[in-house]
C-alpha cells in the first residue's frame, strides 16, 4: 500500500491530458473518464471489484501501479464499445485468472471457503443445542 | 559495548525464563512450595531483564547508535525523537522484543497479583516462562535486534515515512497489550488442566479484560491510523494483517462472555478453557501471519524463510500442547449444570456460536489463498466481497440478539418480561429506519437495516441502563460495550453508504463542490519538516464568500528514505469529515486533489472507545471489590463437587 494518491494523480494526468501537454497522453481514441456519470460509476464499480495483480492486496481503483492503469484503460475501452459487466470480468479473468477478482468465484476448488464459515455456524448451532437441551434435562 | 550489553541481558533474560518454566511447573505439585516462590522470583526478574533489553535498545534508537545494525537500517539521526522512540517495533526484531516484553508484563503481573490457588499461579507463570523462553530462544536465534554493524555508518537509512507518525508510535504497543495478553488467559487455562482447578475464570478474568480493552483500543487505533494515514478514505480493506488482529478480539470477545457463564453459574467449563486456548492461538497464529512473511504487505518487512518455520514450529508446539492437554484433562472438569432453555447461559452460548462463526470466516478468508496456493499453486483473491457475504451476515444476526442477554436471568427466566422490556428498543429501531428512509439519499437496503440494528441496540443498552440506576459502576459496562458496538455499526454504515468523493486537478483559485461543501483551492507552499520536504496545499472551506477554516494536506518527500508520502488533512465537526488528500504537482501551480465526505466516519472510533470504556468498568468493578461473591455461584461449584 503505497501512496494511493499518486493513483489519483494517474488517473487525473489522464484525465486532464489535452491540458497538460506533458502527461502521459496515450492513443487519442482512449476514454479515461466517463462524462455520463451512469458509465463513470459502472466502471469505478468494477474496478473496486478487481485486484491489482502487481500490489499487495489494493485493488485496480486504489492502485497507482502501470498495470492498474493498463486494466482501468481497458475496462473503460470494454465498456465504452457496450460490453456488458460480466462479459468484461469474463474477459479479464480469461486474461489474468481468478486471482484478479477481490470477490472469489464459487466453483469446486472455492466451495470450502465459501461454505465453511456457515458449516461452522451449522455444527456450533448443533453443538448449542444439545448443550441447552442436556442443560434442560438437568434441570427438570 | 552497547550491543553486547542488550545481547547478554537477554542470555540472561532466557536462562531466567528457562528456571521460570520448570518452577513455575513443579510449583504445580501440591508440596512443591519453594518451586513455587522461584517461580515468582524469577517471573519478576524475567521483567526486569526484559525491560532492560529493550531499555537498551531503545537507548540504542535514540542516541542514534548505527554501529548496531537494526538502528542503522530503520532510524536517522533527523527523525523526531518520538519516532526514533516507536522506531524500536517499527521493524520486525524490535517488534517481538516488544512482543516479549508484554509477555514478561503479564508474567509479572500474575506473580504479583497471585489470583486463584497458589499451585494455580504457579502453573500459569510455568506455561507463561515455557512461552517467554520459546520467544526469546526465538529472537537471539533468528532475529536478534543487537547485532553489530562494523564500521558503523554515519547515517541511518531511515524509517518507511509511513510508519512515521504519531499512530504508528501508539498502535502497535496497544495490539501487542491486546494480543500477547490473551497468554495470561491461556496460561491460567493450562494451568488449570494441570492442578484441575475450578476457579481459573475467575482468578484470569482481570487479565482477559485488559487484554480485550487494550485489543479494542489497538484495533480501533490501526484502523484510524489507515484512515488518515494511507490517504484513501477507507478504515478496514480485509488485509491478512488487519485479519490477524480481529481473529484474537472476535475469540476474545466470545472468551470473555463465556467465561463470564462459567464463573457466574459454572456452566461450559470446558468450552471456556478451550477458547481461553483459541484465543491465544489466534493471537500467535496472527503473529506468525504478519511477522513471517508469508503474507507481505505494509507490516510484513521480514521475508526470511528460517524465521517463518522456526516461528511455525513454536506456534505448533504450543498450540498442539495446549490442546493435548486440553484432551487428556479436560473430561476431569466436565461438571454440567442446569439451566432452562430460556436462561442466560443460553444467550451467551448463541453470542458464543455467533462469535466462533465470524473468526471461523475470517480464518478461513485469510488461510485459504494461502493453503490453495500452497497446494497446487491456484492464485485466488479473497478480498471485502467475501466478507460482505459471510462475515456481515453472521455479525448482523449476532447483533440482533446481543439486547437479550442482559434481560435475561441465570438459570431460568422469563421471555415473555425480557420482551416487555425491551419492547420501547424496538421502537427506537423503528424511528431509526424509518429517519433513514426519510432523509437520506441514496436508499439503501443495508444502511436501513444497520440503522434499524443500532436503533435496537441502543435502545436496548438505555433500558438497561435505567434498570440498573444505583447500581455499581460495573453493572453499566456491557450497556456500554454493547451502546459501542452500535455506534461502530452507525459509521461503519454511515461512511459506506453515503461517502462521495472528488478526484480532480486544481488551478489556483479554483472551486469544488464535494458533498455539501464547497472548496477553494489557494495554491501550495514549499514547507520544510524536520526530515522531509513538502508542498502544502493551501485549501480554503468556503461559508458563502467567507472562509470557514483553511485545510492544509501535504504531499511529502523524505529524501533519507526516497519516499513520497501523503499528509491528509480533516476537518470534522464530529459527525462528518471533510477528508483531503493532496496529489502530486501537475505543473503551472495546479495539483491533483482527491476528497472525500464521510458521513458519520468519527462513529467508527467512538464506538471503538466506548466499548474498550465498557471493558474498563468492568474491571473497574473487578479490581475495586474485592470479592465479590456471586449468587449464583456457590450452588454451581456445589453441584460440580459431586
């Protein structure tokens, strides 16, 4: 987690690029905000969903690494040419693999993680249950 | 000379831990009186050489020593001197000396403090010298912070700017009081295994309480630390690291209910020693997740192979030995007691499931990447989602029945009286919801019911404590912890939910509007630190045409260091922070600005505050009367005898 400002000032020297001659101005044909607020909020939607591969647990919106901004380009690309959502991460993890999504996809090798948590509920409940009803009959 | 001194006070501190161990052990034996004296003699001087190592190493830090290598590589004779102080555990070998020296702490305080039967105390300080001298044999063989540096250079190479900084010198001392003091529970388990005594809950609660109060106030403190400290807005991102803190409190917190049952009216006697022993366990197994590098991130700054496994097998060992004896003794304490289904017990056994429920999700959230990667190389990111959807679920379900527990006696109570008094609470849920839903935008599902949630609790906490009027101080400590719980919930809630944000380039002069307020942006300063330099935006809070307040975030360079760090600024009026983070220079006097508004943010600490005061009535009441007896008690150990 370095400095998450120098992100904001990647996406601003983007963003501002036909001011500042100086920036980093790509291809003219790239999109690095959106001015319809609907498309802008879907992509910084989907950029918080996406990990940033290079960093240490920041996500695509946080980080200011090259390959953070490589992935925010492309996503806005996708979305600009009417993609919808998951076609997008589809894509991406076709590229990069599951590894890019913060939120783990629920398939065989993930059924565990995602169910653990609620077995533990199930077997603590189970156990409380015999616990209350021993302690009852303790009691009559 | 000073190196060699610390290196030989810590020889000694080990031997002192060793004879510590087997006496404290021996003292077990019902005749073994003089093992029992050594035993407290040694824990005493085990503090004492502790506190001189790392008295020594501090002095090394501050004098700006470099011929000791760990001084050279993480100070500078620029820093301030608070943080050539908090330098000492801001790299991996000062860390778990400090590590140790709570350790010795809480030793010291058991010998002094003598709870519980005297073959009791003398097992617990055994257990707690078998750890100090594991931890130590640990640190002189792996991560030893005296080593020399010859020729000694002329200047230090710095510590990382962000761990510069006033939180930085406060949280880490404060977790580590939280989760090494989770030992002196787990030793007062073991040692209760050992001489197979009943009294250990009540002898180890004041230790249980210290440790959860200082783990709330260290949890809260490293989440306010990333706030304003990391320049992004966010309070909690899901890290292993963060994870590693909250598995010990969510133990802990279940630790400290349950225990309170076993006490009170002897039931789950062995349910509690084996979270006593979790607990602990947690807080060891979150120490060799942030310290062995197996996880790297900003805390991780050790990445040395050997000193992950030699940690792997201390933490195995004493986590298997625990839980060996666990099995062997733990079926001679078993007494079973009787209470109703409708009871207090019951309630506490449900906060119980709910709370194991949660750390089993967030152990699990964080180890499973891990153990998949580990297995046959599958990368997968478990990040917020995951726990949005597992973690959130279970606490919100935890937070709807916290109300009924106070309301309901020991042993049997009454559902129906428990409703009728908590009936108005439902209606400060309602009102809560419903103000939600009236006169805040955007509508959200969540918010609405966090508030509802808060609303409930809340409500619930200020029935309580109008019941309790003129009672002890202690009796009002879970209204307020509860009260506290809430208050997190409603900024928690609050801030995500409702938070908007800026992300722009500023010209002097310019304005911006984020949230309800409108700023001007007054252009940068050159600023020199004692250690660093910096621009300093210059950003006015405009009231119409006046200006309110100036905010002045700096974007800073540490040249010793070569890095670039971020200063927010905030401006909050208790409710709502205006958060500003200054970007780099975008030439011609303009600068990237980011901004935030966060609704409620300050309620997130607060809430952490209020319930580490909840904790500290608690004690209170502990520590001020002396004995005191509770009704419910003495039939329960009757029962247990027979």
């Amino acid at each position: 987690m370095k400095n998450r400002v120098l992100l904001l000032s990647m996406l601003v020297s983007l963003l501002a690029a036909p001011t500042f001659s100086h920036a980093q101005a790509p291809n003219t044909a790239v999109i690095e905000s959106f001015s319809d607020p609907a498309l802008e909020t879907r992509a910084r939607n989907l950029q918080r969903q996406l990990r940033c591969l290079v960093c240490q647990g920041e996500s695509i919106d946080e980080s200011n690494s090259p390959f953070a901004g490589d992935v925010r380009h492309l996503l806005r690309q996708q979305i600009s040419e009417g993609r919808s959502d998951q076609q997008i991460l589809d894509f991406l993890v076709a590229r990069y693999g599951d590894f890019i999504l913060m939120k783990p996809p629920v398939q065989p090798n993930t059924w565990l993680l995602w169910l653990a948590p609620f077995l533990v509920l199930g077997a603590g409940g189970a156990v409380a249950w015999t616990a209350v009803k021993k302690a009852g009959a303790r009691e009559a | 000379m000073i190196g060699e001194l610390g290196q030989l006070v810590l020889c000694f501190a080990l031997a002192l831990s060793l004879v510590m161990a087997v006496s404290g052990l021996m003292g077990a034996r019902p005749t073994a009186i003089a093992a029992r004296k050594t035993a407290t003699s040694s824990a005493l001087g085990l503090l004492v050489f502790v506190v001189l190592a790392f008295g020594i190493l501090t002095y090394a830090f501050v004098t700006s020593d470099f011929s000791v290598a760990l001084v050279a590589s993480h100070s500078h004779t620029l820093k301030p001197l608070v943080y050539k102080i908090s330098g000492v555990w801001g790299n991996h070998e000062g860390s778990m000396l400090l590590w140790v020296l709570v350790l010795a702490l809480y030793a010291g305080l058991v010998a002094v403090l003598q709870r519980g039967g005297e073959r009791l105390t003398s097992a617990a300080l055994g257990v707690q010298g078998l750890l100090a001298f594991a931890f130590i044999l640990f640190i002189l063989f792996t991560s030893n912070p005296f080593l020399r540096l010859d020729p000694a250079p002329f200047e230090g190479a710095g510590l990382m700017p962000l761990l510069q900084d006033p939180g930085l010198a406060m949280h880490p001392p404060m977790l580590y009081a939280g989760y090494v003091g989770l030992s002196a529970a787990f030793s007062y388990a073991a040692a209760a295994l050992m001489v197979g005594e009943e009294g250990w809950a009540r002898a180890a609660r004041p230790f249980m309480l210290v440790a959860w109060i200082a783990l709330t106030c260290g949890i809260a403190l490293g989440s306010w630390w990333a706030y304003y400290e990391l320049g992004w807005g966010g309070f909690w991102g899901w890290d292993p690291v963060e994870n590693a803190s909250l598995m010990p409190w969510l133990i802990a917190t279940a630790l400290l209910h349950s225990a309170l049952a076993t006490e009170k009216s002897g039931a789950f006697r062995t349910w509690t020693l084996l979270l006593a022993i979790a607990g602990f366990s947690m807080s060891l197994i979150g120490t060799f997740l942030v310290r062995s590098g197996v996880i790297t991130s900003v805390h991780a700054f050790a990445s040395d192979p050997t000193r992950g496994f030699f940690m792997l097998i201390l933490i195995a060992l004493a986590i298997t030995g625990a839980l060996g004896l666990f099995a062997w003794r733990a079926s001679k304490l078993q007494g079973g007691t009787a209470f109703s289904s409708v009871s207090r017990e019951t309630t506490l056994l449900l906060n119980n499931v709910f709370l194991v429920a949660a750390c089993a999700c967030v152990f699990v959230g964080t180890l499973y990447p891990l153990v998949l990667d580990a297995m046959n190389g599958t990368k997968i990111s478990v990040g917020p989602p995951y726990y949005v959807l597992t973690f959130a679920p279970i606490f919100f379900a935890l937070l709807l029945l916290v109300p009924f527990g106070p309301q309901l006696g020991w042993k049997r109570a009454d559902l129906k009286s428990a409703w009728r008094t908590l009936y108005p609470a439902l209606g400060l849920a309602a009102v809560a919801a419903v103000t939600v839903l009236a006169i805040v935008s955007p509508r959200g599902a969540a918010a609405t019911g966090a508030f509802a949630v808060a609303g409930w609790l809340i409500g619930a906490s200020i029935i309580d404590i109008r019941k309790r009027k003129g009672a002890r101080a202690s009796g009002f400590a879970s209204a307020l912890a509860h009260a506290g719980l809430a208050i997190t919930l409603m900024g928690v809630a609050g801030t995500t939910a409702w938070r908007s944000e800026a992300l722009t380039v500023m010209a002097p002069g310019q304005k911006l509007t984020v949230g309800p307020y409108t700023l001007r942006f007054d252009g940068v300063t050159r600023e020199k630190g004692p250690n660093y330099i910096a621009d300093r935006g210059h950003i006015a809070l405009l009231d119409g045409n006046k200006v309110q307040t100036t905010l002045l975030p700096e974007h800073r360079y540490y040249p010793a260091e070569g890095q670039e760090m971020t200063d927010t600024a905030i401006h909050t009026n208790g409710l709502r922070d205006l958060y500003l983070a200054l970007g780099d220079d975008r030439g011609a006097g303009h600068f990237a600005l980011r901004a935030y508004v966060s609704p409620l943010a300050p309620l997130i600490w607060l809430g952490g505050l209020v319930m580490a005061l909840g904790g500290i009535l608690s004690l209170w009441g502990r520590l001020r009367v002396k004995d005191p007896a509770p009704q419910a008690a003495a039939p329960a150990v009757a029962q247990a005898a027979e």
